[in-house]
C-alpha cells in the first residue's frame, strides 16, 4: 500500500480549497491502492477563535499546538511516500518543517491555487500580517518534488523555480452537484446569487453598482441572494448574506437562476481557479463571469456562459438572462456539459493517481 500525508490547515469538509483540490480523490485513491492521512492544524473549536478578532493569547496558543502537531508529522514523516502539502505547512512564515520533510524518505509534493506569494490576510489577523512571509511560496516550491497548479498562471509562476509542475484544475464531483430542473413558469422571479467567503465578498461588492441599475429595471421580477458571508447586508439591494454550509451548499446553489463571478483585474484574481463558475456551470446555472484569468478558458462567451468586462456588459449580458428562460436553460445545458468534459474529478481521477504514482516510482528509484 502506498501512504500519503496531506499536510493542511483545515479539518476535512471545512475548507472549499481543500475540498475540491484533493479532498475529493479521497475515496479514489483508497480504490487504487492507497492510504492516506490528513494531518490538520485547528480543530472546529479553534478554527472560530483563529478568524475572529482579537484573543491574542488563545491564538498564541493555538499556534503552539500547531506547532507540535508538525513536529509529531516530522516524526513519522519517512513512514509515507509522499508527504502532499497544500499551500504551505504551517501558518507562519518559516519554511522549517518544508525543509526538514524534504530531509525525509518521502517525496514532496506541493499544490496551490491562488496567487499565495502576493501578500493576502484576513481582517481578523491583520496585525499578524507581518509573520505571514508569502514570499515563502517560491522557496516551498524550489524545495519540493512536484508542484500541482490549479491552472497556467499559476504554473508559469512555479516554473521559475521548479521544471517539475504540472496542471490540474479546480475539479466538481458531478455525482453531488447534480443539473437543477429549469422552472419556465412566466412570473417566477429570477434569481441573482453569488457564493463566495468572507475573505472573498469584496469582489461580491464590485457587482452591488450594476445590480442596483438591475434592481431598478426589473423590481419585483429578480432578487439577490449572498452565500458565504452571514454579515453581509445590502438594503438597496434587499439581500442579506447567509453562512455557507457543506450540508445546505447544493441546496442553497439551486436557487439561484443566474450565477455570478465578478472579479477585479489584478495579480490575485489571476490566481484564481474558477470555483463559483465551476460550480454553477456544473449544476446547469447560466453563469456570468468577469473575463479575468482562468474564466477566460472556462467560459466560451455565448456559448456555455457570459463574460463580463464593464458595468455596461455585465447589465446588458444579465438583462438577457433575465429575460429569457430558453436562454438560461441552453447556457445551463452547455455549461453542465463542459464540466463534465473537462472539468469533473470523474475525468480526472485517474490521471491524478498516474501521477502521484509516477512521483512514488520515482522514490522507489533510490
């Protein structure tokens, strides 16, 4: 039996990141022949004192704790073949326990899928800003045996520093996120959702102008709903945020008849791997996405969504949907389909073990 060790910070189901980067071959990779562990830092009780404000000595001692479960890793480290770190091994900005598992019989292999080398921290660890050292990222990826990017910009960025990259994207199980049934009715109200994170609301609020002008257009005939950040509130708009949640996030995506994925153009958006079109395109949900990035490859304009480059697009593109149930419904159709092509752990599961079992021949080698 091969073992691996996934190194990360969240207890299993918590992280979306964790989820559909490699949480989901789970079940897989015990099918063809492998063990896996996953070594986490915060339990559930420690993970709501970690993002919420203040508490500055249960946080000192919730990294603490952190610290000596790695330790306990570095311990065990060379009972496994692969030791499989997302995004960084422990929440500080030291490469300590990266270099001693490079000193272990184990390979390394490091995934990513956002632009962590650019500075980015939570409102609630602000001050703590200054421990975090992206600039890590590169130094992680030098030291490992294999890099997995969640797409080519972030690729490009691991090639500086290490030939052995390859691309996997951010992949849906199409056996959970199911095609929702089209409601064609003519006075059904249409509407408007966006699913996101607390650190990631901000790009919620790019849309709000475009919105209003909607809101203003339409009235009653659309609404607005927010998944993923509870205190969010808009009262232009009527929409009041609501917490995700693993067991209500299917339900709560049928709702919505149009998904959308604004975005600023800049260096992180880049780095982002497409989950929230992803997921409505997955489900059949016509989604309209800022072209920025990866959208770009997901989404064919007209064709199995709508990119969006300015507020005159985004009113004009999602006035269509709006208006337009057949619309909905052959965009939802087409969206569904290339998820199913090209972007569903169905399709790749297998190259995912082929080739965390290349990089165990390769051990095996020496």
């Amino acid at each position: 039996m091969n073992k691996i060790l996934f190194i990360a910070m969240h207890r299993e189901g918590r992280s979306p990141g964790q989820r559909f980067r490699f949480e989901q071959y789970f079940q897989y990779l015990k099918e063809h022949g492998f063990n896996y562990e996953l070594s986490f830092l915060l339990s559930e009780k420690d993970d709501k004192i970690f993002y919420s404000s203040g508490h500055l000595f249960t946080k000192t001692l919730i990294v603490l704790k952190g610290f000596f479960k790695r330790l306990n890793d570095l311990i065990n480290a060379s009972d496994y073949d692969i030791i499989f770190i997302y995004r960084d091994a422990f929440m500080l900005g030291s490469i300590f326990f990266e270099k001693q598992f490079r000193k272990s019989k184990a390979k390394i292999i490091f995934d990513y899928d956002d632009a962590i080398w650019l500075p980015n921290v939570s409102d609630a660890n602000k001050m703590f800003g200054w421990l975090k050292h992206p600039e890590k990222t590169a130094k992680i990826i030098a030291l490992s045996d294999m890099i997995i990017a969640g797409n080519s910009y972030l690729a490009d960025y691991a090639l500086k520093y290490n030939p052995n990259v390859v691309i996997i994207p951010t992949t849906i199980d199409t056996d959970q996120y199911k095609e929702k049934k089209i409601d064609n009715s003519l006075n059904k109200k249409i509407c408007i959702g966006w699913s996101g994170s607390i650190t990631t609301i901000e790009h919620y609020k790019y849309a709000i102008p475009f919105l209003k002008e909607l809101k203003k257009e339409y009235k009653n005939k659309i609404y607005f709903k927010v998944i993923g950040d509870s205190t969010f509130a808009n009262n232009d708009l009527d929409v009041k945020g609501i917490r995700w949640s693993k067991d209500t996030e299917i339900d709560d995506l049928t709702e919505f008849d149009i998904g959308i994925m604004p975005l600023p153009d800049d260096e992180w958006a880049k780095g982002k791997c497409g989950l929230k079109a992803l997921q409505y395109m997955a489900m059949g949900i016509p989604c309209v996405a800022s072209p920025v990035g990866v959208n770009t490859e997901i989404i064919q304009d007209g064709v199995n969504g709508f990119l969006a480059k300015d507020e005159k697009e985004w009113i004009e593109k999602l006035s269509l949907l709006i208006k337009n149930s057949e619309l909905r419904q052959r965009l939802g159709k087409a969206g569904r389909k290339t998820v199913e092509e090209r972007y569903s752990v169905k399709v790749w599961a297998p190259r995912y073990v082929n080739i965390l079992t290349k990089v165990i021949n390769d051990r095996k080698k020496y």
